[in-house]
C-alpha cells in the first residue's frame, strides 16, 4: 500500500465516524508516510509522533488512530498529531490549540 492509498482508504473510513484528516494535506501525507515507515519497522502503524516500543501488546493505545484520539478531538478538534480533526478545526484557524499528552508517563520510558 502506498500513501495515496492509504489516504484513500482511511478518509473514506474514518470521516464516516466523524474524523477528519487536516486540511494540511501535505502535513497528512508526512504523518500517513510515517505510519507506513512505522508499519514496515515494527509491522503495525504506530503514532510516529511518540515513541513506540516495538512490542504490539505494550503499544496499543498508540496504534493509529491512537486510543486518545476520540477524547482528544472532543476537547481540543485535534488529534495529538493533528492528522485527525474535527470539521470545526478545520474551518476555524482560531480553534488550533497545543493538544497536550495523554499517554501515561510510565509508557513513555525508554526501551
């Protein structure tokens, strides 16, 4: 699967449960190649925006779209990565917020 595809696939699955990609295509495709390097190295699309440890069962709340996406989206519009979105982020400049981390600390320890 290329990124092309893979844009494709998840836009088409995801907006349909209310998640959207930013409209920073460019950002999308980064973020969405990024998973791709991610699926390759570890064999799932983990979050590259955190540290993933390798271990499936140890990274799940990361695997994209990460278990905190759904609360993050409802508090903040964004995703921690900001690749998913609310439609309201989209269209409002002004709602764009520093998503903070919800990741346990004690998942975040070196490997």
């Amino acid at each position: 699967m290329n990124v092309d595809q893979l844009y494709e696939m998840l836009k088409k699955t995801q907006e349909a449960k209310g998640f959207f990609f930013n409209r920073d295509r460019a950002r999308v495709l980064d973020i969405l190649q990024d998973l791709l390097v991610n699926r390759e190295r570890y064999g799932y699309m983990s979050c590259p925006c955190r540290l993933a440890s390798g271990n499936r069962d140890e990274d799940k709340d990361i695997l994209c779209p990460c278990a905190y996406r759904e609360q993050d989206v409802a508090e903040f519009g964004s995703c921690y990565c900001n690749l998913y979105v609310s439609q309201e982020w989209n269209e409002n400049p002004a709602l764009h917020v520093y998503v903070p981390e919800r990741r346990p600390p004690e998942k975040m320890t070196a490997f």
